[in-house]
C-alpha cells in the first residue's frame, strides 16, 4: 500500500469512529510510514493517532518526525514520558530535542537521566546546535597506535554491538589527542599482528566542533565520507558526525532557501496552527509593505507626467517586472553557490563582472523587443526609447543588486535567503520606476 493509501484508509476509519480498526491501521506501518501520517494529519487527528499508537513504537516514531510536529508532540507529554522515550536514542538526537523544549522542562528531563548519559547529552548541549559540536554523538570507539589489529579484534567482540554506520575507528594518544582513524576494512583484512600505527591513516581530517553545520555538509559532500571524527580547539576526539545527520542539514537548508525567497521560516509541520504560522508570516509581509509604500511614493513623484500620458501606467508594470525576475534569477544563484560555499572574496569579482554583462545583453535584447511592442501598441516611439533605456538599465541594477544584497546582508549577519527577496524586489521596483518615469519627465514635461 502507498503512503496515500494509509492515510486514506486511517482517515476514513476515524470518520467512521472505528477506532479498533485504526489502531489496528496504524500499527501495522513501519515507524517512517506512521511518522508520514502524522505529519499529513491536521493536529485534531494527529492526536488521536498518537493516542492510539503502541507505547513501544513511539520512541522511533518521534525520531523520524520533522522538527515542529515532533515538538508539538513532545511539548503534550509528560517529562518522565519524555525522559524515558530517549533512553535509546543517540546523544546528538537527544540534544536537538531538549535544544526546542522549554528551559524547565530541559533540565527535569536532564534529571532523569542516568549520570553518563547527562554527562554525554551535557557535553553536546554546550555546542551550538547548527555546529559540527551540536551535530555530532559521542558514541566513538577508540584505539592505540601501539596496540596490534588481534588486541583490536578482541576489543571489538567484547561489545554486544558497535555504533551504527561505524566505517573507522579513531587513533588517539594516551592523553585523547586525534592522531588518525583506522578503516575496518583495514582491520578486516590485515594480519592480525600487524600494529595499528601502520595500518592507520594519519591524515583523515579532524573537523573542528565549531565549523558551521554547512561547512560540515560540503566536506562529506566532497570527500565521500560515511562518518567524520570531531575534535575541541586541543585536538582532543570528542565525538563523531555520521552521514544521516549531514543528510538532515542539507534538507534543511534546501528548505530554508527554498522558502526564504518567498520570505518565509521553514514550517516543518504543513498544519501548523494560525496562532503559530500567522505571525511568522505577518512580520515579511509588513516589511513587504513598506517596500512596496517606498515604491509608490516614487510613482507618486511623477504625477503629472503619469496625467499626461496614461500609457506610462500601462507600461510601468513590465519594467518593475523584468527586473524583479531577473534580480531573482541572480539571487539565486548566488545564494546557491554561498550555501556551497563556491562563492569567495577572490572570485566575487568575476561573478559580478559575468552578472553585469548578462544583464546588459538581456537588457537590450529585450529592450529592444519591448521598444517595439510599445510603439507598435501606442504609436509613438519616443515612449518606445524611454522603455528599452529604462529596462537595460533596470536588468543591469537588478544584476548587480543580485550579485552585491546576500554578500551585504551576511556582512550584517542578516539571513540572505530570508531577506533577500524583499530587499532585491525593493531596488529593482524603485529603480524601474524612477527610470522610466524619469526619463518619460525629460522628455513630455
């Protein structure tokens, strides 16, 4: 049965009040499939299927959920419930969630634990959580480079079970100091007397535990990595990152970008309530506003030349357009390739020159089309040369605004993908207009 298909059945089965029926639905899913559920269910249903779901389920349930339901969630239970649901799950799992919890209720949890596993939990909680310490677990295993690949093999069958996704283990000296990590295939593979110092690769990067969390994505991005070691300022190993934490980042911020350019935060959870989302989207808007008051008083400056000739108000919409779009398709790219971490100071000018020249051959080309229409439409080509000079100048500044507006607002350590949009609509709309209604005052005033 497909995803629609469950949610479909356990919908009609709640219509229907057979409530023994959707119980009996929705845990015969795996933990991804209900999680799904929940998340396309509006929060009065998402209620009664978590009532419904078996105790024993919930744990894998609530680590596949997206951030906002899975804080909905937690945010209805009980501390205890939540103290004992993340008794098996990973340190750096823990930390994000007690990381979204109120302080208070942070700290009973934390109380609850047991003293090693609040030491572990406390130890990632000092990281900020969008850093290679706040992404990273500390379920690492550990070896001398002076010890043989037969005293290893014993330590490893001394583990009822060994971390997931574990592809090295990590070489430290006496003190914890990193000094390398020793590939299993290595050890697999090797005559057992073989000491580790040989066997290991000396040169398998560290990553610091305050690099960004996007920093850390494009290194495994780069480099094929599986799992990646994590080390304090000293270089003492004190943790390690693994793919499926990389692969959260990177969605986040495919998300993040994809809804800061319509100037909104990312909603995780599609049925959010109004008193949640309506605010998020009330501040862009109000911003949104003011922009868009900046660019009517410079319409409002040329009054009387709009009186004289209507055909200005006809045409003025498709300057602010083209370069709208067109600042969009710069900005884009830009935010792009510094989300990539393409983007630097030495090659900047390069993009901005490249931008420019772009904006200026699609400048006249379309200008020169535009131009035509115009006076075709309203026989006069006196109008048609004040557009096409307005619409190359307008896809030129739309280019350099797309180029220059995410570096500024980094600079001022404003979020580019969210403000963005907002800021680069603002100049191409001010200087469409007061291009072309400029130029239209020069010549019928």
């Amino acid at each position: 049965m497909t995803e629609k298909t469950h949610l479909e059945g356990l919908s009609s089965a709640l219509d229907s009040g057979a409530i023994h029926q959707v119980r009996r639905l929705l845990n015969s899913l795996s933990a991804s499939e209900i999680a799904q559920v929940l998340e396309s269910s509006p929060p009065n249903e998402r209620n009664v299927l978590w009532e419904l779901l078996d105790t024993e389920s919930e744990s894998d349930v609530l680590q596949r959920l997206s951030e906002d339901v899975r804080n909905y969630i937690l945010n209805r239970m009980d501390t205890a419930d939540v103290a004992a649901l993340t008794e098996i799950w990973d340190v750096d799992d823990v930390a994000d969630i007690l990381q979204q919890l109120p302080d208070r209720v942070t700290q009973e949890v934390l109380d609850l634990m047991s003293y090693q596993d609040r030491q572990r939990v406390e130890q990632v909680l000092t990281y900020d959580e969008e850093s290679a310490g706040g992404l990273m677990n500390t379920d690492t295993l550990t070896v001398r480079a002076d010890i043989t690949i037969d005293v290893v093999l014993r330590y490893l069958r001394r583990h009822d079970q060994i971390p997931a996704m574990t592809d090295c283990l990590y070489v430290v000296n006496r003190d914890g100091l990193y000094i390398g990590s020793l590939p299993m295939s290595n050890i697999l593979t090797a005559d057992p007397s073989e000491p580790i110092y040989k066997l290991m690769d000396p040169d398998a990067v560290a990553i610091p535990a305050d690099m960004s969390d996007n920093e850390v994505a494009n290194l495994f991005e780069r480099n094929d990595w599986i799992t990646a070691p994590v080390v304090d300022e000293d270089r003492h190993l004190i943790g390690r990152i693994t793919i499926d934490d990389v692969v959260d980042v990177i969605r986040e911020d495919a998300d993040h970008s994809l809804l800061g350019l319509a100037g909104l935060a990312e909603d995780d959870d599609t049925f959010l309530s109004l008193r949640k989302s309506t605010p998020r989207r009330m501040l862009w808007l109000g911003i949104n506003l003011l922009t868009a008051l900046a660019a009517s008083a410079v319409i409002g400056q040329f009054q009387a030349t709009m009186d004289k000739v209507i055909a200005l108000a006809v045409l003025m919409p498709i300057v602010a357009s083209m370069g709208g779009v067109a600042g969009t398709q710069t900005l884009t790219v830009v935010i792009r390739g510094m989300a990539l971490g393409h983007i630097q100071r030495n090659n900047m000018r390069w993009l901005l020159n490249r931008e420019l020249i772009m904006g200026a051959i699609n400048g006249m080309f379309w200008a020169i089309t535009v131009g035509l229409i115009a006076g075709l439409w309203f026989q006069d080509f006196m109008l048609s040369a004040i557009i096409a000079a307005a619409m190359t100048i307008n896809l030129i500044a739309a280019a350099t605004a797309g180029v220059l507006l995410p570096v500024a607002l980094r600079a001022m350590n404003i979020d580019p993908a969210l403000a963005g949009g907002v800021a680069l609509t603002t100049v191409t709309d001010i200087i469409g207009f007061l291009s072309f209604l400029g130029f239209a005052t020069l010549v019928y005033a």
